[in-house]
C-alpha cells in the first residue's frame, strides 16, 4: 500500500486483510486504530449520537458478557468511556512480532485513513461483518458501542465525512488567519521559493463528484441486493451510518452556506440508497432519523441564505418519489413544514424570484403532480391545505388592492418576475443516455442484476468457509452470465455497422459510374446514414421546436424499426413508440434580445393543476363547496412580504399553465397521464459565463 500506485483488485484485497487481522492477529489492531491520530471530539461526538445517556457505561455483568465473546487479541479496545480509551491509544505500544521491517508511518496512511484510496471503506465492510459474528442476535446500541473497536472505526467515518461536507475548511483558514507574518525582509529578497507558504490540498475522497465518494460508494455496496446474506451486518451498519449523518449535521454551522450545501448534495445520495434499504428490509422501525433531518430543514431554511434554500427545494425536489413512498413521512413534510401557514406565506410571496420560483415548481411538479401509486386520504388532506393556502394569499391581494384603490394608491404588481435577469427556466429535453439504476460500480467491481431474468438466491457462505472464495466464485458466474448476454448484441451490432459499411461503399460506384440512384434510395441512404442523436433546444426556441423534434424522432424511429410510415400502422405504431421515456430537466437560458418583457397579467382565483383539480374535486367536500373569497387583511410576518402577493400568483398562473402543457402535449404523443414524466430540477449558474 505504500506504492505511488496500486490496483483496485490490489486493495480490495488489502482491506480485507487489515479486517481480519484486526481481529485474529496479536497487537495489529493496536497499532492500526493509533495510526489515524483521533481526537477526543470525535469521540464524544459518536457517543453523543450512538450511547445512551450515561455517557456509554454499561453494566458490569452485561459489559463483561458481551466482551468475552470477541477474541482476546482485541477485548482491551473495547469502548468504556472516552477519557479511557483515549489514553489508551497514547499509550506506546510494542511491535508485533514479525512486522519490524514494516514501515508502519510511511506513504500508506493516507490511504488507510480514508483519504486516498478504497481501502478504508473497504475494512469497515468487512469489520461489520466479522463483528456480527461476535455481537449477541438483538443487541441495542449502547451494547454495540462496547465493541472493541467499533466507536474508533466510526469516528474516523465521521472525520472523512466531515472532510467532506467542509471541503473548503482548510482554505478558509489560510484566508481568516491575521496573525502576525513571520517573514522578513531577507526573506523576500532572497530565493522567493524559499518563502512561500505551501497551500493545503483537501483530501482526494472530498473533492470528487458525490456519486463517486467512497463514503457514498460504501453505503451503495454494502446496502445493496449484492451484501443481502450478511443482514446483521447491513443492519447494524445503516443505523450507525444514520447516526453518523446526525453527528455530521450537528457539527455543521447555520451560516455556513458552502458546508450547507456539499451536506445536501451528500444527503441527495445517501438518502435515496437508505429509504431504498428501509422498503427491501421490512424492518419494523426506519433506520432514516425522518423528524431530527426536519428539523435540519428548517433550520437551513432560517438561515436567510437564498443559495441554500434553493438547494434545499432542489433536494426535496429530486427525491419526492422516496420521501412520498411513506405517507407519514409526506405528511409531516408538507404538513408541519412545506404548507406551514407562516412558511408559506413568507415562501411563496419571497422578495427573491429565484426562491419563488423553486418553491412553486416543488409545489406544482411534486405535491399537486398525482402520480401512478394509489391516492390515499394523506393527499387529499394535502391537496385540500394548499388549496387553503392559495387562496389566503388571494384574499391578501384582493384587500390590499382594495386599499390601495380606496387610499389613491398604486395597487399591488401583477408583474411576473423571471427567476433571474433576463433569464428564464424552460422545459429542456436531454439525450445524454443514463445507465440502468440496477448498474453500479463496488468495491468488488460492476454489480449487474438483469431485470428480465433476476439473480437465483446464493446461500450465504458457512462461518468456516473462505469469504474470499465465495465472492471470487459469485464474481465469476456473474461474468459469465454478462458474456453470455453480450455474444448476441455485438454481433449484431457488427452486422449493422458492415451493411452500412457496404452502403457507402456501393453508392461510390454508382456515382463513379454516373449512374444516378432513385429517390427512393437515397432516402434510405439519409435514413441509415443519419445519426440518431439531437441536442437540446435552449432559448426561447426550446419550447417552440420541441414538439416538432419529438414528432420528427417518432417518425423516423417507426420507419427504421418497421420500413412503414406511422399512419400505415394505425394504433399499434402509435402505442409502441408513443411509450418511450425521454428525460427532461429545467434549464435557466438566457432571452433572446427581441423577447418582449413581462407585462401586467389579468389575475383569477388560484388553482391547482388540472388533473389534481380535478381529483379533488371528486374525493373531496370542502372543494365542491361554493367558494366564497373574501378580503383578508395580513396580519404579522404576512403584513410585510404580502407586497409580492400580485407577482407570486401571477408567477403561480404561468406555472401551473407551464405543467398542463406539458402534461397535454405528452399525452398527445401517446404517452399514458400516469407515465408522463416530471423534468429534474436542479442548481443552475446565476451569472453568465465568462
């Protein structure tokens, strides 16, 4: 582990050799736990999230019975306090025997700290896996806290976690330091090399994409379908790793606007791997702490930062259908949090456009968007409070341009804003081609589960046996059966690609001839010689020629894949291609200069989507009764951001009108109303580039 480079195969290997002998083999796992230098903090933080209230003391008899069961190479590491396990790792401890030409404080620290390679992550897999072996069936987590060893792997998870949530810490400090400079003259006009302040390089793991993470890549490896035969384990370490994001959060600061949102780009990932785990496990209790991260929610939202409000909405955003999945965990989201009356108000008429803007397209494309799953009288109630919630903001406005009429006033804007000068979110098709969800890349290489055929249960390997073997063996099946799948593909992707090989080649002897093809001909010619590939449309033609670009694709898809045109077909065409999934996402263009600027719009009582109306109409009491809109005068927080009242429900009106087009013209195109996709929404750039 000390070469400058070194195979993935070369440290999966690696690390689950430190695991085992972590375990079985006399004062490694000493020497190991001192090598990552850990502080007395983090200690205290782990106990704080995973030990009970006395600090993580248990009682003699059951501290004795659960540690006589671990081997006695590794019972002194078992966890009592944090002032005693602290000096224990101060103490000096002796070389192993036959590790004296071992440089133990070379090159591979990093690595073993988590900061430069997989072989971290992949020890604390297989430590949870051997610790099962030794931890009784139904053990809590003050128990599991005792384990030797256990509290020390965890907190250095939560230092690389924390690394990567302040991935901009270290430079910050360089910035806010104003201690006095301890360079001098002779310094400076010396060799000016001599004198520069190294910069600080933030850890490898923190900088990358946070698909990529090795935190995220761990979670994703070890609570999937691939580790099902190890369900203690997998248990045992989402609930620590749903203690660990707690103790992560905790430490992050209100005002920190950075740190803020790296930890809800982490959550984005983490999350929908935890919720997925919840719904395979069946478990009786969630792992996911769901009220302490709504309270994270708000707080971020108290912090007054527009960029981490959007990035909050973004987040709910992408990953509604997961938290939707339980009608609990819905209902106290948009309940006591999203349609709060004084949230709401101070959200949906917010001085910031950019604000208003997300929140409403979370509001429009995700509470009021009715989706396949069956409707439960959770939703009503939903759709019924934000109907509510609508039309208080209407009856704010009707008073406040009744004032101002009466008093001589201007009355309030109907202006609509644009999210951002001169700018505006349009409905963008994207063709970048996205890999099956059951695809991802492990520790143990590409995981791949094919959904036709699913994989046939492997009986888990016996306590005797060889790990190693058994993964090697279930590694190889699963190449085979990828071979296998893969022989009849390339070749006929080989076929295709010689006929269109010998198209050219015979249409330059014809030419050399002078013989001149029919028309027919060269259409078949443009037909297979033409890509099948287009770009997103942006601007204000988005929009306008993305209708004639699907119809175009539809066209030429049915006539490559049956020779005919659509209308020869009839209905059967029509169903097999107007099914096809596209992606679509929000995209912030720029206007184009002849664009005209917003005008003043005619406003009516607000509304709900139009299917969502619809539905509610039908399911419920309080929306068939005559509604009566009366003038309602704001009152507290309300008073002051109600000035935005005109703009926000004129912005709400091209919202909702945005949502039925696109709802309408996919449906025209063939595609079902319950498999009409809803675009992503993500964080674009506010300033133009350059």
């Amino acid at each position: 582990m000390s070469l400058r480079n070194a195979s993935a195969s070369l440290v999966s290997f690696c690390g689950k050799a430190c695991a085992y002998a972590f375990f079985f083999c006399p004062g490694i796992a000493d020497i190991l736990v001192q090598l990552w230098d850990l502080p007395a903090s983090l200690l205290k933080r782990i106990v704080g999230s995973e030990g009970p209230e006395n600090d993580g003391v248990l009682r003699k008899e059951r501290f004795d019975q659960i540690i006589s069961t671990f081997p006695p190479c590794v019972q002194h590491l078992a966890f009592t306090s944090v002032p005693s396990t602290m000096r224990a790792l101060r103490r000096s401890t002796p070389i192993p025997i036959g590790t004296a030409n071992v440089n133990w404080h070379g090159y591979w620290v990093s690595r073993w700290a988590g900061r430069e390679s997989d072989l971290f992550y992949v020890f604390v897999k297989y430590y949870h896996i051997l610790l099962t072996d030794y931890l009784p069936p139904n053990s809590s987590r003050s128990e599991r806290l005792c384990a030797p060893g256990l509290a020390l792997v965890h907190a250095q998870t939560l230092a690389n976690l924390d690394s990567t949530v302040h991935r901009q810490a270290p430079q910050t400090q360089i910035d806010g330091n104003t201690g006095a400079s301890t360079i001098t003259f002779d310094d400076v006009f010396s060799d000016p090399d001599a004198s520069t302040t190294p910069v600080p390089l933030p850890p490898t793991n923190a900088t990358r994409l946070m698909a990529e993470n090795r935190l995220i890549m761990l979670i994703r490896d070890f609570l999937s379908e691939r580790s099902a035969q190890y369900l203690a384990a997998r248990h045992i370490f989402a609930q620590a790793f749903n203690d660990i994001l707690r103790a992560a959060a905790q430490k992050t600061s209100l005002f920190d606007h950075k740190a803020c949102y790296t930890l809800c780009d982490f959550l984005e990932e983490a999350f929908f791997i935890i919720i997925r785990y919840d719904s395979m496990s069946h478990a009786d209790e969630s792992v996911l702490d769901w009220p302490f991260w709504l309270e994270v929610f708000k707080q971020m939202v108290a912090s007054q930062n527009t960029m981490t409000e959007i990035r909050l909405y973004a987040f709910l955003y992408g990953l509604w259908t997961s938290i939707a999945s339980d009608p609990t965990r819905q209902r106290k989201l948009c309940l006591d949090f999203l349609l709060e009356p004084s949230f709401f108000e101070g959200r949906f008429n917010h001085w910031c456009p950019m604000v208003r803007a997300y929140y409403m397209r979370l509001l429009c494309w995700r509470m009021a968007r009715l989706d396949s799953r069956e409707q439960t009288r959770s939703d009503i109630r939903i759709l019924e409070v934000l109907v509510e919630r609508l039309r208080t903001v209407w009856s704010h406005y009707i008073y406040l341009k009744e004032e101002a009429e009466v008093k001589g006033r201007l009355i309030p804007s109907t202006v609509p804003c644009n999210p951002a000068p001169h700018r505006r979110l349009y409905i963008v098709r994207t063709d970048t081609q996205v890999g099956p969800a059951t695809n991802f890349l492990s520790f143990d290489g590409l995981v791949s589960h094919d959904p036709v055929s699913p994989p046939s249960p492997v009986t888990p390997p016996d306590r005797r046996d060889s790990t190693l073997s058994f993964l090697a063996e279930t590694g190889m099946r699963t190449l085979s059966s990828l071979t296998s799948r893969s022989e009849p593909d390339s070749e006929s992707t080989n076929r295709s690609k010689w006929n269109l090989f010998k198209s050219f080649m015979n249409s330059s002897k014809s030419r050399s001839r002078s013989q001149s093809p029919s028309p027919s001909s060269h259409k078949d010619k443009d037909l297979q010689a033409r890509p099948h590939s287009s770009t997103p449309d942006t601007g204000n033609r988005s929009h306008q020629s993305s209708s004639l670009t699907n119809g175009a694709n539809v066209k030429l898809n049915s006539i490559l894949t049956n020779g005919t045109s659509p209308k020869s077909n009839g209905t059967a065409t029509e169903a097999s291609v107007g099914n096809r999934t596209f992606c679509f996402k929000f995209s912030l263009e720029w206007l184009s200069k002849a664009s005209p600027n917003p005008q003043a719009m005619r406003l009516y009582p607000p509304r709900l989507p139009m299917h969502a109306q619809l539905f509610l109409q039908q399911h419920s009491v309080s929306a068939n009764a005559p509604t009566q809109f009366r003038t309602l005068e704001p009152k507290g927080e309300a008073k002051a951001s109600s000035r935005y009242a005109g703009r926000a429900l004129a912005e709400w009106a091209l919202i909702v009108g945005e949502c039925q087009a696109f709802v309408e013209r996919r449906k025209n195109e063939g595609v079902p109303l319950e498999k009409v996709e809803v675009p992503s929404l993500g964080i674009e750039t506010f300033k133009r580039p350059g």
